[in-house]
C-alpha cells in the first residue's frame, strides 16, 4: 500500500509499505478514504519529537471496513466508520472511567498512558496517512456513520480528532450558555473550539491569532477575531468584556507559541489567559505541550517547563483542565449534530488532495501559508 512515511525534518514521502492487516481477533481493517494533516503532526514533522523515520503520520481517519477479525460483533465490512485519534481498549482502569486519552493497555511504556496512530511516544500503531488501517479493539474504536457519510465526508472526518479536542476545550474550560469565552489560537483546533463555543450558546467568542486566512474562518462563524499582531489581545478581550475579563478561556496553541515576530514563548498564551479570563473563571487547555522539547528556546522550554503565571492565577481562583482529548466522550454527539446538519465543521478545509500531494501539503501547511487551514488527504475514493 502507498502511505505517507518520515523521512527526517521537513521531509515526508509517499512510499510503498505493507500492507496494513488484520493482526489480531479484535481488529478492524479500514480502506482509508480521508485522513487529515494536524497541527501536532507538524510537530513531528519538524523534528522536534522522536518519531522515528521510517513510520507513517496520520490520526485523524475515515474510512470503509473491508476486514474484520473473527472477534468483532458489531462492525461489519461495507461500514463507513470515523476512528478516534485516541488509540484505546475499553477495559483498562481509565478507559472504564472515560479517560480513552489515557488508556494503560494500548501504551507499552509503563510510565505513560495513551496512544495515538502514527504518534511520537504514542505507541507503536501506524497512522493513516495511507491507503489501509489497522484499528485495534475495532468494536470499541470504530464510531459508524450513516448514509451521508460520503457527501459530508469533510465533516464527519473531523471527528477523529479536531471537533472534538475543540469541543473538549470548552468543557476543560466550563463554557455554559451565555458565557464570553475567549480562544488562543485560530488553527483548526481553536476554530472548533469557536464552533462548539457558539454551539454551546455562548454569548461572546473571542479569538486571537494573527494569520488573516484563519481570522476570516473565525468571523465566518460569528467569533469576534483578535489580530494579536496589531492590537494587544488582553487589553481588547478586556474592553470587550466591561474589564472583568472573560468567563472562559481555551488555549488551542501549545508549546510553539510565538509572538507576531516568530520567537516562540512556550508560556506566552497561557499567561495571556491567566490575564484574559475573570476571577474564578476557567481555562481549557488542548494545544500540545510536551515533557522534554530538545528543540525549546531556553534551558526551561528544553526541559518541558513553564513559566507559568501562577501567582495570578491563583490570586484570581482559576480553574485549569488539561490535556489530550477523550474522543469517545464527545463523538456520538458530534456526529449526530453532523448529521442534523446543526454543525458543519467542513467549514474550514482549504484543500481535499491525493496522498501524492502530502510532501507539497506538509510544506504549505507548516509555513502557514495563506489559504491553507486545513488540508484533507484522500489516499483512496469513497463509494457511497
Ligand atoms: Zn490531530
Ligand atoms: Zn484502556
């Protein structure tokens, strides 16, 4: 099969692999026909985590099963199935109690939890990027669509991972009906956090980037959009909010955090937020941050560490939530607000392309250039 392979930093290649296969009774094998670019591949891409050369990207997958192991009940071939990134068994101590982003099975390494396809330190499970899928514990893993799973492919797609860590934001963070929430970060992330925001009635979203192509996707959605290159964000979330600040707050950036200049400031949004939200407010926080950043700016950053506002933080009686997304949580719901056609979260995909096109796609996309927000690959077609 063709997939999508590391090569090193800033270089993918579409290669032929084997082929992907039913390895155990529980599995599922998916014919992938959407798989996303993520931000937090970029990560990888660039070299800043371990993964190794020679594996394959991809956790946000779509795709018909076209196998199944003689174990599976519930899933049979000819479905058309959503994967969640989170790679999970159903059975461990915190799969039992909802926490798939932090399975203890599907994780080899005793001193971390969760696993992911195609994932630095994430397990060993291939990713997506690529014409076949192998998905573990298929009954459990595997969330079936319905007839409309062609024509709404772009949305349904995003429930693997990016409408629902959006969503999973504002949980993190408390957004109920009317609250003011304000958004760091306006990649696809952050805009799914706009989404479920208004989705959840609130009454203000604010959202604050700097990359004019994705501020336009955030007003497309009623969001107020912050360019944080011209205005200072905590003063104008401030003005718009009577000065108390606002109830909520999601940081949707991580650790690559950078001032309109490029130098990264792994602190900067968060403390931006400690600002930004009132006394007893809440923060939700989904970008990714990581344990050891070899590549980080200081001696701190290196290490993983923060320079977290705390101080403030704790004066004004915040709560903060964070951490990778339970898709399982969330995703039935999504999807059925998909298919009620109350959610489109399509809105923001910038480019449908083959797998051919992932080398020129992974380029775009890590220099941010303008127009590409978010890029579907579709390494094989769907049949409806
Ligand atoms: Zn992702
Ligand atoms: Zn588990």
């Amino acid at each position: 099969m063709k997939a999508v392979v590391y090569d090193g930093p800033r270089q993918v290649s579409v290669k032929d692999v084997p082929d992907a296969k039913i390895e155990r009774p529980t599995d599922v094998l998916v014919r992938i026909t959407a798989t996303n670019i993520c931000g937090s591949d970029l990560h990888m891409y660039e070299g800043r985590t371990d993964f190794e050369t020679g594996r394959t990207f991809g956790h946000e997958n779509l795709g018909e099963v076209i196998e199944v192991g003689d174990g599976v009940d519930k899933v049979k071939v000819g479905e058309r199935v959503v994967l969640p990134f989170n790679v999970s068994c159903g059975f461990c101590k915190n799969c039992e109690r909802g926490f798939t982003n932090y399975c203890l099975t599907t994780q080899p390494d005793p001193h971390f939890a969760g696993a992911a396809y195609g994932f630095a330190d994430m397990g060993p499970w291939q990713g997506g990027q690529a014409e076949l899928l192998r998905v573990p514990y298929g009954d459990h893993n595997c969330l079936r669509l319905g007839e409309d799973s062609v024509d709404k492919e772009n949305d349904y797609v995003m429930i693997a991972d990016i409408f629902p860590t959006g969503y999973h934001a504002t949980e993190l963070a408390g957004v109920v009906p009317g609250d003011s929430v304000v958004i760091y970060g306006s990649g696809p992330v952050g805009l799914m956090a706009a989404l479920s925001a208004t989705i959840k009635g609130a009454s203000k979203v604010m959202v604050v980037d700097r990359h004019p192509d994705r501020l336009r996707l955030a007003e497309q959605i009623g969001a107020i959009a912050i360019d944080d290159s011209k205005v200072d964000p905590v003063q104008f979330v401030l003005e718009e909010t009577m000065g108390l600040g606002a109830d909520r707050g999601c940081e949707c950036v991580g650790y690559q955090a950078h001032d309109p200049e490029g130098t990264e400031h792994p602190n900067m949004t968060l403390n931006n937020l400690v600002k930004s939200v009132r006394f007893t407010g809440g923060i939700g926080s989904v970008g990714v941050y990581v344990p050891q950043d070899p590549g980080g700016a200081d001696k701190l950053a290196k290490q993983g560490e923060i320079a977290f506002d705390y101080g403030l933080h704790w004066f004004k009686g915040q709560t903060l939530g964070s951490g990778q997304c339970p898709v399982k949580k969330y995703n039935r719901r999504l999807r059925d607000l998909v298919a009620a056609g109350k959610a489109t979260p399509s809105w923001i995909v910038s480019h449908n392309l083959p797998l051919e096109e992932a080398p020129e796609a992974y380029l775009n996309f890590d220099e941010r250039n303008d127009g590409w927000t978010k890029v579907v690959l579709n390494p094989t077609r769907a049949t409806a």
